[in-house]
C-alpha cells in the first residue's frame, strides 16, 4: 500500500495528533521551568552563603585587615578555616558511629585547610606532602594521619587505619593502590566502600570519605557552596556535595561519574567495635 503525501498531512494535522503534541510541549516546558527554577534558588542560595560567610579578618599571608571593602574572594579566609575550629572527639561519652562521624570531619577540616595554606602561601606541596609523583593522593593520606594525631585515634582509640603492613606503602602514595588496599580489608564493611555513587548519596557519606576517580584522588569536605575562583568553599546543609583536591587545590562541587569512595567515618566504626571491643553507648 503506498502512503501519500496527503496521507501524512491528515495524520500529523488531525486534531488528536496536535492535542498530543500540545501535551508533550506543555510537559517538556513544565519540566524545564522547574529544573530553571531549582537552579535559580541554588545560585540564590549560594550567593547569599558565599557573601554571609565573609568576616573581617588579618590575612595571615599579609598581614594586613581585610573589610568588605578589600574583600578578594580568591584570598579569603573564614572562619571555617579558622586552626581552632576543629571538632574534637569525647572519647568519655561518644558512641563509636559518632566518634566515626567526628574522625571524618576531622579528615574533612585537614584536606581543606592544607589547601587553604597553600593557596595563601603558608606553605607549599613540598613542605605539606612531600614532592612525589602523585601527590593528590597524598594530600589525602596526609590529612588521614594528621587527623589520627589530632584526634587521638591511635593513643585513644587504639587504632591505625595503616595498621597493616602490606600495601601501607603504596596506598599512602597512589589512589587506586589506597582503593585496594581498604577494599580488601572493609569491602564487606556496610557502607565502607560504595561504587559510582550519585550526589544524593553523599547524605549517607561521612564527611573525611575519600573519592577516587581515574587518576585522581579527592575527599568530601561535607555540603556546601563554591565559589568560581575554585577556592572558596562555604559549608551549608543546603548547598551540594563538595569535594577538595590537592591536586590543583581546589573546591568542586561532586556531580557524579566513575570513581569509588571510601568512607573512612565508617570503617574507624567498624574497627572500634570489631577490634577494640569498644563500649558503644
């Protein structure tokens, strides 16, 4: 049967075909106003997280005050980047999840104000991590063992997150050896180790977890807002999943892809309960 031309101007033109393409049309706007204005609240959000976050402060790398006349977002330094705002871990009265929460964000505040003194020239990758091949990776190891002596993990807690020999090494200095090395060891742990995750899937991620994409390693620094300049990050609960790299010394926000994450917050859990025999209250 041949169709002719008329054929498929009846069809495309008949009165149920353009109440159907009237539907999808008004289907396909609806869909994009709402993605529009969900983008426009976060960009609102964010400006007003970024601008709030601001305080006076003396710039450590001059000295010198800065007002919100002299405020240069690519030099800021807030309170979030303060020495003395570490959390601190209650080894009298914490359950062993919150001390793995509270060891996370500890890792977490390490990564981010290594950054922050390198970027502010307080010190360099050489001083901080050591001049190595790889030293996204670390920069992330060292913010996992300045953590473990910040928090007392090893003296209180009786527990090294290193403490075995085999592959220590080589999972301090290269990511996809540090993935191995944990995976083998906490794969089976619930929630430990987690492929390709989604950014929703940060609500149930210790901040301090380590993101291991092809090639490089970063860590999630917890909810927040980012700046252009790549380096000012704003924490917030109702911002996106941050991460921060030492490979450029930046913050960006995490959209998925490829990688794998290990949730350190986790693991010290597991091994306080399972190795120690840790009371948890």
């Amino acid at each position: 049967m041949k169709i002719s031309k008329k054929d498929i101007e009846e069809t495309l033109f008949h009165p149920l075909a353009t109440h159907g393409y009237t539907f999808i049309i008004g289907i396909l706007l609806a869909w994009g106003l709402t993605n529009n204005a969900k983008q426009n609240r976060f960009e609102d959000r964010e400006d007003n997280a970024l601008k709030q976050f601001h305080v006076e402060y003396v710039d450590p790398a001059t000295g010198k005050l800065v007002t919100s006349e002299t405020f240069n977002p690519a030099t800021l330094n807030r309170a979030y980047f303060d020495p003395n705002s570490y959390p601190v871990i209650n080894w009298t009265n914490h359950s062993n999840q919150k001390v793995g929460e509270v060891f996370g964000e500890i890792v977490a505040k390490e990564m981010a104000l290594g950054i922050d003194s390198v970027n502010h020239n307080l010190t360099t990758p050489g001083k901080k991590y050591g001049l190595d091949y790889n030293y996204c990776n670390k920069s992330a190891t060292t913010a996992i063992q300045d953590a473990e002596k910040r928090s007392g993990l090893i003296k209180r807690g009786k527990i090294d997150l290193f403490d075995r020999k085999e592959g220590r090494r080589d999972a301090i200095y290269n990511g996809d050896s540090f993935v191995d090395y944990f995976t083998s060891q906490y794969g089976e742990v619930a929630g430990a180790v987690i492929t390709n995750p989604e950014p929703a899937a940060f609500a149930n991620i210790g901040k301090g977890a380590i993101v291991r994409f092809s090639g490089h390693t970063k860590v999630f620094i917890g909810r927040g807002f980012v700046d252009q300049s790549g380096k000012v990050f704003a924490p917030d609960e109702r911002g996106n999943p941050v991460i921060a790299s030492g490979y450029n010394d930046s913050f960006e926000y995490f959209t998925g892809g490829n990688c794998t994450v290990v949730d350190l917050s986790k693991i010290v859990q597991y091994k306080l309960q399972n190795e120690t025999r840790r009371h948890t209250r």
